[in-house]
C-alpha cells in the first residue's frame, strides 16, 4: 500500500507539475512575443525617421552634419520620451557617423549585413571602455538594422531587452516553485484519493481476522470507488450469510447425527450387557440395522445437499419426458402407502417434455410422496399429478394429512426443520433437497395448508420454449 501511495504520489507531482509548467511556457511564449513586437514596432518607427532626416537633409542638397544629427536627436526625444531606444548611423562600409550618447560599441560588426528591419538580439559594449560589466546579461540588447541611400542605421532597445531577461529569471524561479509546490499537493491528493482504498484494506483486514460483520464505509462519491465498495459489502454479507449457513448446517447435522448413533450404541451395549437369547440378538441387530440404514440415508441427503449452488451441475440438464420417471416414482411408494391403507392416485401426462436432470427430477416427486404418506393417517388420500398450465409444467402432490401450520410454512425448506419430530423419523432434509432441485431447474416451490385440511406441494418448471 505504501509503495502504491508512493507511486501515486509521485504520478500526480509529475501531472501537476506538467500543467503547471506547459502554462508557464505558454505564458513565457507569449509574453515574449508581445515584448519582441512592441520592441520591433518601437524601433522600426525610429529607424525609419532617422532615415527620413538624413535623406531629407541630402536632398536640400545640404551635407550630413552635426545639426542633422541634432533635428535627429530632437526627433527621438519625441518618439521615445523615456529615453529607451539607442541608434547609431552608418556608411554602406562600416564607419559609424553618428551614434546616441549610450549606443555603445558593437562586438559583431555583421548585424550591419543584416536583412533590414529584422530584429535581432546582439552584444553591444557600454562605449565606457572601461566601465566594468556586471553580469553577463548587461552586453545584450534588441537591435534592428535600416537601409537607406548610402547611410545605415542600427536602433538598440536595452530596457525591452531587459523585460525579456525578467520573464525568463522569473519563468526559472516560477518553474522551481512549481517543482517543489508539486510534491506537497501529490502527497495530499494522493492522501485523499487512497482513503476510500485504506477503508477497503482495512475491512478486508477484519474479514480475514473473522469479523463477517465488517463492511466498508460507503463514500459520498458516487465513482467507481463507491460501486466497488458497495460490491465489496454485498460479497461480504453473501459470505457471512453463507458462513453462518454452513455453521448452523454443521450444528444441525450433528446434532441429527447424535441421536441414530445414540440409540445405536445403546443397543449395542444394552446386548452387551449380559447374555442375551438368540431372539433377543436378532431383534437388537435389526434395531441397529434400522438405525445404520437411517444414518446412511441422512448421510446420502447431505452429501447431496453439498453440491448444493454449484452451477455447474446444470450442465447435466436435457430436454426429457419426466413422466414416466414419476409414474415409476409413484408405484414403489404405493406400497408404502398401502400398508398405511392411503389411497394414492396420479394424473400423470407422460408426452410433456421439460429440461431437466432424470437422477433429480425423481427425487423431487419422491420426497414429495413420502412426505405425504409419513404426515397422512390411515384411510386417508394422497393425489399426485404432472402436467401442463400455461407456459410451466406443474408437478402436484396433495394430501389430507395433519397439515402445516403458517408459521411452520416459511420454514420447512429449511434443513432438518420438521413439523411434527414426534411423529415422523425423518432426516428433516427432503424438502430442502427438493427446493435445491427445484432451484436448480430455474423453477420455484409453493405449498397450501391449514391445519387438519392436508397440504398441498405444487412445483412449477419452465417449460423449453419458455426459457429466456
């Protein structure tokens, strides 16, 4: 976590410090351009009306004197009251004829080939030969070169020079600023950024240390980071539903185991006790027996039961004509229900094509009809149907026997829930096995009773051209 707030950290100084340092250049740039423009206007205006004194003194047909120089100097006095801009006149050969008191002494005497009213950036020395230079920008200046009939002449702009040097030391400054204001602002962003992540980490913590009831604090944003903590909390209470599941599955089971091992070994050591009769023998092994063969069925419905929500399982589904699979179902348990003296009839449409798994689908009715004839009394009726209504194949098994109270009616798709303990030896698992089933094929289970009127268990699957 650290070193991902570290690089995070450091992304957004680099991110800020970009922004910051593109808008400075673009700035700087165009900042420069006014400063180069302004200068470049200023001295062409005084480079042409220089020219325009000693080409209109030469056509008076009057030399080139000190007084033209004088009418010139009067001249800059009004274009430039501040005294900013420098000139010097030149012959087409180099020798200077007149300069300004501060124009200075030009170390590059090729600016005068230059291409007229370019403007340049060149050294020109302080005309104090012996005036010490105080730092390596003190040389430099604006210059721009003028042509006109035998004369030259150079125009310098020192001060426009030096508000293009202040834009770059502050353009320096302003950059380093930005560098070291960066790294403060990335930390704090960085900070404020990972806190919904820190929360995260920190509920996973919890989750692992065994605190199902930790979930992460949902933030005000509505981001990604808001769905992904609340997906987080919907897994977190999927998992401790699913644990607390698994729990009480443990806890039921073994508490349906201890009572079949109970009475096993109490035979067993009632028989050994002393010696017994050969009868007496025999009737304790068929006890132990019945119980052995209890244990192996509530085993088998959990070992069943612990595929329970693996998907997979669906790939073993086909299209299939249950029908007959029932009707079998039913004529094993018939004699079952004779012996209780119960009428058990079925309506059963054998052509009706569902997809579906055959190993399941008659676990189904068979739960089902067992159900019914263990919580029918004697002389009493159980019907059994299978068929078509609208877009969904109804299985429906109905009884008269004791039936189910409403608050037992939510509850007896639990696991090892049973209505009545007393009367019934059941694992309590056949129609949580049932639901599971039902489930499985994308159908759903829904049950009618009142007490004393019998029960009612429909089952509802969809048929294959029903399917989305």
């Amino acid at each position: 976590m650290k070193s991902f707030r570290r690089k995070v950290t450091w992304w957004i100084a680099l991110v800020l410090f970009g922004l910051m340092f593109v808008s400075l250049v673009a700035f700087n740039i165009y900042a420069i351009h006014g400063v180069a423009h302004h200068a470049s206007s200023r001295m062409k205006t005084l480079s042409r009306a220089v020219l325009n004194e000693i080409e209109a003194a030469l056509g008076q047909g009057a030399p080139v004197t000190d007084a033209t120089f004088a009418r010139v100097d009067a001249s800059l006095g009004v274009l430039d009251p501040k005294g900013r801009l420098e000139y010097g006149v030149f012959t087409t050969d180099g020798s200077m004829l007149h300069r300004s008191p501060h124009f200075g002494r030009l170390d590059d005497p090729s600016v005068l080939l230059a291409k007229p009213e370019d403007i340049m950036i060149r050294a020109i020395r302080s005309p104090d030969e012996d005036e010490v230079v105080g730092d390596l920008f003190s040389e430099w200046h604006f210059l721009m070169l003028n042509r006109g009939q035998g004369h030259l002449v150079l125009v310098s702009d020192r001060e426009d020079y030096e508000s293009l040097e202040r834009f770059a030391s502050g353009f320096l400054i302003v950059t380093l600023l930005a560098a070291l204001v960066s790294i403060p602002c990335g930390f704090l962003l960085s900070r404020r950024i990972l806190v919904p992540l820190a929360a995260i980490q920190n509920a996973v913590q919890e989750v692992r240390q065994g605190n199902l009831q930790a979930r992460v604090p949902a933030p005000k944003s509505q981001d990604e980071i808001a769905l992904l903590a609340e997906s987080l909390n919907h897994t977190f209470a999927d998992l401790e539903g699913l644990l607390d599941g698994m729990r009480r599955f443990c806890a039921d089971a073994a508490h349906e185991l201890r009572t079949p091992l109970t009475a096993l070994r109490g035979n067993l050591e009632v028989c050994l006790a002393k010696v017994r009769t050969p009868e007496e023998y025999q009737v304790a092994l068929c006890e132990g027996v019945a119980e052995a063969a209890a244990l192996s069925a509530m085993v088998q419905d959990l070992l069943l039961l612990s595929i329970s929500g693996d998907r997979q399982r669906t790939a073993s589904l086909r299209e299939l004509a249950p029908g007959s699979l029932f009707r079998e179902t039913t004529l094993q348990l018939s004699l079952l229900a004779e012996e209780k003296q119960i009428q058990l009839t079925s309506q059963i449409d054998d052509d009706l094509t569902i997809r579906g798994d055959e190993k399941l689908l008659p676990r189904v009715c068979y739960n089902l009809v067992d159900n019914a004839i263990r919580y029918s009394p004697s002389a009493g009726t159980i019907a059994v149907t299978w068929g078509r209504e609208g877009d969904e194949a109804v299985l429906s098994v109905a009884d008269t026997g004791i039936g189910i109270a409403p608050e037992d009616q939510e509850r007896i798709f639990e696991r090892f829930h049973q209505v009545d303990s007393s009367r019934s030896r059941g694992t309590g698992l056949g129609l949580a096995i049932v639901k599971w089933i039902v489930e499985l094929h994308d159908g759903r289970i829904e049950v009618q009773s009142e007490l004393g009127q019998g029960a009612t268990f429909r089952v509802h699957l969809p048929l294959p051209d029903s399917r989305g």
